[in-house]
C-alpha cells in the first residue's frame, strides 16, 4: 500500500503544484478560481461519502486500480486546461476520481493496520506526503520550463507503478453477502464521530487550502520565483512526511487523540505566520510548520473513526467524510472570496482562527482506540 499512497500524493502534488500556470492559461481570477475549487471539493466528498456503498459490495482490489486510471486521466485533463470551462470539468473530475481513491485505500490501509494489529496508517499517509512534496515541485518546474503535457507523463507513470502493485500484492478479499452485511448490523453513527467529521473537516479544509493556494500566495509575493511557486506544497508535503514515518511511534506514546490536538495547533502557528508575512522565505516556513503539524490529524481521525465502529470501517470513513463536507466545501469559496476582496495572507490567517476551534473540539472525549489503550 505504501506504493499506491505514493502514487495518489504524486498525482495531487501535480495539480497543485501546477495552478498558477493552469490558472493563468484559462483565464480565471482568485474568486473564479477559488469558486473551482469549491466544486471540486463538493465532487470529493459526495465520492467519498457515496463510494462506501461500493466498498461494501465489490472487492477492493479493483477498485484501486479503477480509482488510479480515472486519476491518473482527471489530473492530466487538469494540467492541460485552457479554458475556464475545461479547468471547472477537469477538477470536479479530479474530485470524483480521487476522492474515490482516497476512501479506497485509506480503508484498505485501515484494514490492514487491524488484521497486523499494529499500527500503520501514519505511515501509509507518509508515502503520499512524500510523493505529493515530489510531486508538486516537479509540476511546478516541469510546468514552466517544459509544459504541462509533461506533468502528464510522469503522473501516468506513477499511478501505472500502483496498478501493477495493486495487482499483484493486494489481496483479493472475499466479500460478504447480503445477509452477512445485514447480520452485521446497520451502520451506528455516534456522537463520536460526528465530532471526529467535524474536526476532519476543519483540519482537511486547512490542508487544502494550503495545497490549492500556496503556489498562488508565493506567486504572489515573488513572481521572479514562480519556477518554484510549488515549493511551498512541497515543504508542505515533506514536513508532513518527515512526522508522518515516525508517527505510528508517536501515536504509540501518546495515543490519537492528544496528537490530533498538538498536530492542529502547530498548522494553526503555521497558518499565522503565513497569514502576516509578506516575505517568500517566511511563507515557506510557515507552510512548513503547517505540514508539520497536519501530517498525524487524518491518519489519527480514521484510526478513531474505525475503532469507534470495527465492524464498518469503511461505512465508517464515508461517514466523518460526509459530516465535513460543510466546512471543506464552504472553505474553498470563501477563501477564494476573500483572497480577492484582502489578501491570500488575510485568508491563510483565517484558517488559523478555524484550526483554534478544531484543537478544542479534538479534546471531546469518546472511545478509545487499541493503539490509546496499549
């Protein structure tokens, strides 16, 4: 699995990484732009909440490999947009594509971590940060100095690289009958995970705001330097790989929950700095701490999720994906909005205001997973 996460952080790093110049060749402002994303967001969640219904009824298997090709073609139709309308269809594609992929593998990756009986998934998530810090880079330069057709080539050869993975070591899990489904119980939503939704969906829109708009605040700032806009993604990504390969230790020590609440308060300090700086460098940093501290919150929030509801894990995810969907869709929208009428910077600070909110909520407390008990 950790092949396929690669892959999914390579094909988001080269979207990202490639907005502004994808932007400037449709034609499209902060607020058309952040109105895109918006949708794209919306496309992501309903594939997400929707996409349990498939898991529970077909091998996963399969579904990886679909979920990597329809990416793999939703990010290249991407990078390849210049026409507003070609940018809006290709990201609601990506939204589609992708958040399908994530749901996949994230259960897949859950479902291992209990089979092992140890932990994995921050792990698992670091292989998507790495390839996602590469990723955005690479589609930065690449954009620039050769073109997008050529982001295109090595985000087909990174998700060919999962399918045969996928193929050939995934196993082909049985899946259960109708009436098994049903012995089993219907899916109990709680009060436990509506809150790890909510607290999913502020942290995820954090992330996504600073993938969707690092490159363009950079931009901003030093347009002698847009070679390397996505460096800011990628300091994003690589400070969230750095923790996130030592983070199945950390959630050993000090379980989900208490690393959710440290996480989010480093990307709010992270999200601070960048929301009052004006200088290139310190901007960088501050996107730095920000992958530093997102890097355990999604991995921790679907290791709780599952462990409040064993028997649906994958019901499970779709479930906190579905009660985030408002912060995460709403997010995109206003940023845009504000970053017209302010600044980037205003709108980066904002988020930060939001991640203070998640920090206290994150500290609800309600079950414990066998990782918080060991």
């Amino acid at each position: 699995m950790l092949t396929q996460f690669f892959a999914f952080g390579i094909g988001a790093g080269q979207w990202s990484g490639t907005v502004p110049t994808v932007a400037a060749a449709s034609g499209v402002d902060s607020a058309t732009l952040g109105l895109a994303f918006t949708i794209f967001t919306a496309a992501y969640i309903l594939s997400m909440t929707f996409g349990g219904a498939a898991l529970a009824r077909l091998p996963t298997r399969p579904l990886l490999i679909v979920g990597n090709v329809a990416s793999a073609l939703a990010v290249s139709s991407f990078v390849l947009s210049t026409s507003p309308v070609a940018l809006f269809v290709s990201l609601i594609g990506i939204g589609v594509a992708m958040g399908f992929l994530d749901l996949a593998m994230n259960a897949e990756g859950a479902q291992v971590e209990v089979e092992s009986g140890r932990p994995m998934l921050a792990r698992l998530h670091g292989s998507a940060s790495a390839g996602s810090a590469l990723g955005a880079i690479v589609g930065s330069v690449l954009a620039l100095t050769v073109g997008t057709w050529a982001s295109v080539i090595v985000c087909f050869v990174a998700h060919a690289g999962a399918i045969v993975v996928v193929y050939r070591l995934t196993p082909q899990r049985a899946v259960r009958s109708r009436a098994e489904r049903q012995a089993s119980g219907n899916f109990p939503g709680s009060t436990t995970l509506i809150i790890l939704g909510i607290v999913f969906g502020i942290g995820v829109a954090g992330e996504s705001a600073a993938g969707m708009w690092s490159a363009r605040l950079l931009d901003e700032q030093a347009p002698q330097l847009a070679v390397i806009a996505g460096i800011g993604i990628s300091f994003f990504a690589g400070c969230q790989a750095l923790v996130r390969f030592s983070g199945d230790r950390l959630r050993r020590s000090f379980g989900d929950r208490t690393l959710i609440g440290a996480c989010l308060t480093v990307a709010a300090i992270g999200f601070a700095i960048t929301g009052q700086s004006s200088s290139f460098l310190m901007s960088v940093v501050g996107f730095a701490l920000v992958g530093f501290g997102s890097a355990l919150t999604v991995p921790c929030v679907f290791a709780l999720s599952v462990a409040a509801s064993p028997r649906h894990g994958g019901a499970a995810i779709s479930y906190i994906a579905a009660v985030a969907g408002l912060p995460r869709i709403l997010t995109p929208w206003a940023f845009g909005l504000i970053a017209a009428q302010f600044s980037t910077g205003t709108a980066f600070g904002l988020i930060a205001v939001a991640l203070v909110v998640a920090v206290v909520l994150s500290q609800i407390r309600g079950h414990r997973t066998a990782v918080e008990r060991r």
